[in-house]
C-alpha cells in the first residue's frame, strides 16, 4: 500500500471512537452550558456597545478637528440608531429553591434528616423530665 492510503485508513480508524455516541448531558450540565452561552451573548453586546461608543468618538473627533476630504466640506453624517448599553449582566438560571431552615437555627448534613430535628419550643416542654 502507499503511504498515503495508510494515512488515510490510520486516520478513518482513529476517528472512528469519535463518531461514538455520547451519553446525554445532564440537567446541570445543560444549565452551566445555558448561563456559559447566555454570558457569551451579553459580553458580546457589550463589546459591541463599547464598539459603537468608540466610533462615535473618532467621529466627534474628526468632525471637530476640521479636516475635510479634498471636496472642501465634511460629509453629513448619516443617520444611525444610538448606541444601546445592554446593562449588567443577569443570570438567566434561577436559583435552587431555598429549603427552609431548622426552627432552631441548627442545620443538618445534606441528606440525612427527614425533617426538622426542633422545634421553637424549649426541650423542658416537649422533653419533661422524668
């Protein structure tokens, strides 16, 4: 065989794992690539706010400075919408539902307790003494 057909067939069996399928992703996993793209989105409206902001100032600036094309007169600036600022950025997740908090302020390892362990009620009255 030539080499150039060993490489192809070395390379077609290498790829071939690649092709496999993947497990499906999980809800969290799912939720982090959510935010990661929703992030990805927002910086891209900033940057692209801190873009317009920019080339509004070389404009300013060159309107300013009295340089003109050799026509002698500037061109009229055209009509474009303003720059939008997209605001701060705010996550698109919602948060786990709180679990409410013990009666007594004490709090639990995550999975053990099926319910609250107290009460508002001092231990001398729902524990008498015997």
């Amino acid at each position: 065989m030539r080499p150039v057909h060993c490489a192809a067939l070395l390379s077609a069996a290498l790829a071939l794992p690649v092709l496999a399928k993947l497990p499906p992703a999980s809800d969290e996993a799912k939720a982090a690539a959510a935010e990661t793209a929703a992030k990805a989105a927002w910086a891209d409206k900033a940057d692209a706010y801190k873009l317009c902001l920019s080339q509004d100032r070389v404009a300013d600036g060159y309107r300013k400075s009295g340089k003109v094309a050799a026509s002698g007169a500037a061109p009229a600036p055209a009509a474009m919408p303003g720059c939008t600022d997209p605001g701060p950025y705010v996550s698109t997740v919602t948060p786990a539902a709180s679990k409410p908090l013990e009666a007594a302020g004490a709090h639990s390892p995550p999975g053990t307790a099926t319910s609250p362990p107290s009460t508002n009620a001092p231990s001398a009255q729902t524990q008498p003494k015997k």
